[in-house]
C-alpha cells in the first residue's frame, strides 16, 4: 500500500487516526515479516502478534531513528492538509 519515500501518520492505538502531535514518517523499505510491537522484547510481542503470521511490515524513519518491522495497520496515509500551518509564522 505504501512505498519507499512517501511520509505517513503513525496511527493511535484506538485507530481514532493519526497520533496527535506526532510529525509524519519516512517510509523506508516495504517487506513480509512478523510485525514487531517491542523491538527489544520477543515475549511481549507474541501476546500482541500471531509470531506464526508475516504480514506486509515497513522499516520507517521517526525522528532520525530507525524502527523496523512496523504493521501495515498501524501506519495511515499523510496528506499535507492535514497540517494545521499558521500562515503567519506565529
């Protein structure tokens, strides 16, 4: 769905849309893997993730980091209107 190069919301919890005051992410690679939740916590993620089942997973860049194996369902498409900008600078 997405493709390395465009920006995308990383999207809230309840699915209620983008995180709020989050800035958008850069789209790095698109590939199948297990989605992982806690990069750093095998345990944690497997009560969250099916660790049986790839899904379409993106690595992003948020903030200058790197974060891997992000879930298709938890990022949004970006759309500049979707920033409040203040024409003004203020």
């Amino acid at each position: 769905m997405y493709t390395p190069g465009q920006l995308v919301w990383i999207i809230a919890s309840d699915h209620s849309g983008p995180i709020e005051g989050h800035p958008p992410v850069l789209i790095l690679r698109k590939y199948k893997a297990i989605p992982k939740v806690f990069p750093s916590n095998e345990e944690a993620n497997k009560m969250f993730v099916d660790p049986e089942m790839e899904r379409v997973v993106y690595d992003i860049m948020c903030r200058g980091v790197i974060e891997r194996c992000v879930d298709e369902d938890w990022i949004g498409n970006f759309s500049p209107l979707d920033i409040d900008v203040d024409s003004k600078g203020e």
